[in-house]
C-alpha cells in the first residue's frame, strides 16, 4: 500500500486515530463505484459543482443521479482506457434503470452537536481540504480528520479565530 505521508507521520497518526476514537476507519462499502480522483481530480470538476449546498446550507448534500446523467449522456464511453470504458457502461446501466443510488455515508457527528457546511465554508472561508483532506486523490472518497470535540476546538482556539469561532458548550451542542 502507498502512503500518502512520510511513515513516521502514518505511525504518529496513527496512534493519534487510536487515541482519539477511529479517525483511520475503513471506509463503509458503496452500492457503485464512484471515483473523486477521475471526477474531482482528473476531470478537474470542482467539489461545489456536485456538492452545491455546502455554500448553501448546513450540509454538503450528495449529488442525484440526475446530475450524473446531466455530464453522462455525454460521456459514455472511453475507447483509449478499456477499464474506465466498461465502468462506464456498467454506469450506463444504472442511470438507465432511473433508481436513485442510496450511498453509505462516510462522515456523521452525533445528533447532540450542532455544525453547518455554509458557516465553515463560506463565512470562515475554509478549503474542503482541511476538514476532508485531499479527497481529489481519493479513490473511495474517506474520513481523514476525527471529527471529535477536541479537533473542533483546536481550530476554534486558533488565534486567527478567537471571537469569531464559538467554545461555548451551547453554541455547538443543542
Ligand atoms: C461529479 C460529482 C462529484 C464531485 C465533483 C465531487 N464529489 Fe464528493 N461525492 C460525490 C458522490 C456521488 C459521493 C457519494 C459517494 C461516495 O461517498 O463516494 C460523494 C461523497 C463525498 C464525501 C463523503 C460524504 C459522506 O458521506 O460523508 C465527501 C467528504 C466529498 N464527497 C467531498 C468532496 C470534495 C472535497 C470534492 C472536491 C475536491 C468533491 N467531493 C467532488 C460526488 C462528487
Ligand atoms: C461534469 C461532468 C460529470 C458529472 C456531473 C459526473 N461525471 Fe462521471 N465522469 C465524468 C468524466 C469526464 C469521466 C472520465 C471519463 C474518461 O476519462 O473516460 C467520468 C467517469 C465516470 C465513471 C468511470 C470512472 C470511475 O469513476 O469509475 C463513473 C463510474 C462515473 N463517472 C460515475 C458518475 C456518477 C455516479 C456521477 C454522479 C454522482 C457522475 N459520474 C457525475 C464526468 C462527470
Ligand atoms: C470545518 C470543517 C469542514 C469543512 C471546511 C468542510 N466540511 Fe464537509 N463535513 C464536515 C463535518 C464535520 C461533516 C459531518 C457533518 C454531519 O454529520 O452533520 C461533513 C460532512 C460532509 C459531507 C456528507 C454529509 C453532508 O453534509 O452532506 C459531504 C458531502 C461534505 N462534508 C462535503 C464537503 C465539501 C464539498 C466541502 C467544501 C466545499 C466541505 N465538506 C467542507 C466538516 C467540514
Ligand atoms: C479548520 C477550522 C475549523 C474546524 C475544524 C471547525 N470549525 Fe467551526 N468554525 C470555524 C470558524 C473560523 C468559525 C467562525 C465562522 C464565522 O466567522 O462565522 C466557526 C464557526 C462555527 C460555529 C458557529 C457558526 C454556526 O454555524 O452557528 C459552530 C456551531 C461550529 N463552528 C461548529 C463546529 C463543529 C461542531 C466542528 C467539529 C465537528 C467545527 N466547528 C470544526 C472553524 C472551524
Ligand atoms: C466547537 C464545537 C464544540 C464545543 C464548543 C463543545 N463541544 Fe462537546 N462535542 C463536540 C463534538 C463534535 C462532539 C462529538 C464527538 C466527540 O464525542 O468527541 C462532542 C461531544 C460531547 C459530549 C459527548 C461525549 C459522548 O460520549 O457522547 C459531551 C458530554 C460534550 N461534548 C460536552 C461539552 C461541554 C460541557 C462543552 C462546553 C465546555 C462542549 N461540549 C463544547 C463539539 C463541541
């Protein structure tokens, strides 16, 4: 397996994932495969084309299989890459049957805690990449950060966010 980090910095984080709860879990299973490397890296499609409500609400929202086929009954085929031409067939076949794809969600917090998309994004003007990493490159798009109580305030302690990012109990847990 190739590690996209130094192995000092996997083992250190390892152990902190272990510490922390589960940050390095195995991503769930998905009904069909879907690449971020091809889409968002390759094809070069940003992350809010797909993923429009994460400027707009509190969550991020995962595309309907309308908007696949919106960029598929163009791209349906690939004669040069014989791997990726019969993923897209077998795609072809799904978007022709017209079921919606129920996809296993990858990041939850507990319904106790209160957190938005549109604020982190638009308001505090986060990149995707420092709460999801480098998710361009994925493959099976995965957890990276532990989205527990102690990294979110880590950020919200920051200097640069002081007064702005809340640390009242209230503010996050309903
Ligand atoms: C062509 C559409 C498309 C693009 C572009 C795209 N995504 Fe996705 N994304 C999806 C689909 C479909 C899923 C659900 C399947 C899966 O988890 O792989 C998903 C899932 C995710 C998830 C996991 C959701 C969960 O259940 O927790 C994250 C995080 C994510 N995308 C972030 C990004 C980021 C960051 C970018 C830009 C670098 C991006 N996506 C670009 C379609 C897209
Ligand atoms: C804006 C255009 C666009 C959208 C929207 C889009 N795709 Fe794609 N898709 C592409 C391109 C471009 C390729 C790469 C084709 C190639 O290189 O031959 C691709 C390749 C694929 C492939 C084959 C490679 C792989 O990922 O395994 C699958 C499967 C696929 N898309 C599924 C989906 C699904 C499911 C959705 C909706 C959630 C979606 N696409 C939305 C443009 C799009
Ligand atoms: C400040 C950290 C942070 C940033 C920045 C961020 N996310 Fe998230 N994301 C989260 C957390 C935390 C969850 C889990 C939320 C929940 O369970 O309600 C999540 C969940 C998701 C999900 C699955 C659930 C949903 O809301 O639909 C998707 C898709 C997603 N993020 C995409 C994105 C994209 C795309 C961007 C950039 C435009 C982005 N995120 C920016 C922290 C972040
Ligand atoms: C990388 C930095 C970063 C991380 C990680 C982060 N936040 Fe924030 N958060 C911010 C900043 C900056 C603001 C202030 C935005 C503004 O100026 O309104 C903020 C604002 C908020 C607010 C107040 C705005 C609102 O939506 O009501 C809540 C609640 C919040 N964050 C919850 C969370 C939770 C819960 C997590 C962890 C799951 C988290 N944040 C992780 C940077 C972060
Ligand atoms: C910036 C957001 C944020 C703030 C501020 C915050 N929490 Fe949390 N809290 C979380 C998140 C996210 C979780 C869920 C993940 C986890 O358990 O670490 C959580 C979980 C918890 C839990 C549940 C642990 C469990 O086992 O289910 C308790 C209790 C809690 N917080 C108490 C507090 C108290 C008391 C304060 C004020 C001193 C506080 N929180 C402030 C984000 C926050």
């Amino acid at each position: 397996m190739r590690l996209p980090f130094p192995r000092p910095a996997a083992i250190a984080g390892a152990v902190a994932a272990l510490a922390l709860g589960c940050a390095a879990a195995a991503p769930p299973e998905q009904p069909f495969r879907f690449s971020h490397k091809v889409h968002a890296g390759d094809a070069r499609i940003g992350c809010t084309a797909c993923h429009a409500y994460a400027e707009r609400g509190p969550v991020a929202g995962v595309p309907s299989m309308a908007r696949c086929q919106g960029c598929h009954k163009f791209v349906k085929e690939d004669k040069e890459n014989p791997q990726l031409d019969q993923e897209l067939k077998a795609l072809r076949k799904v978007l022709d049957e017209g079921k919606p794809v129920a996809w296993a969600r990858v990041h939850r917090v507990p319904d106790h805690v209160f957190f938005t998309h549109q604020r982190h994004v638009v308001t505090a003007a986060l990149a995707c990449r420092e709460c999801h990493g480098e998710v361009e490159k994925m493959e099976v798009v995965r957890q990276v950060a532990p989205l527990t109580m102690g990294w979110c305030l880590q950020c919200h302690q920051l200097p640069k966010n002081r007064g702005r990012a809340p640390t009242d109990c209230w503010a996050c847990h309903k």
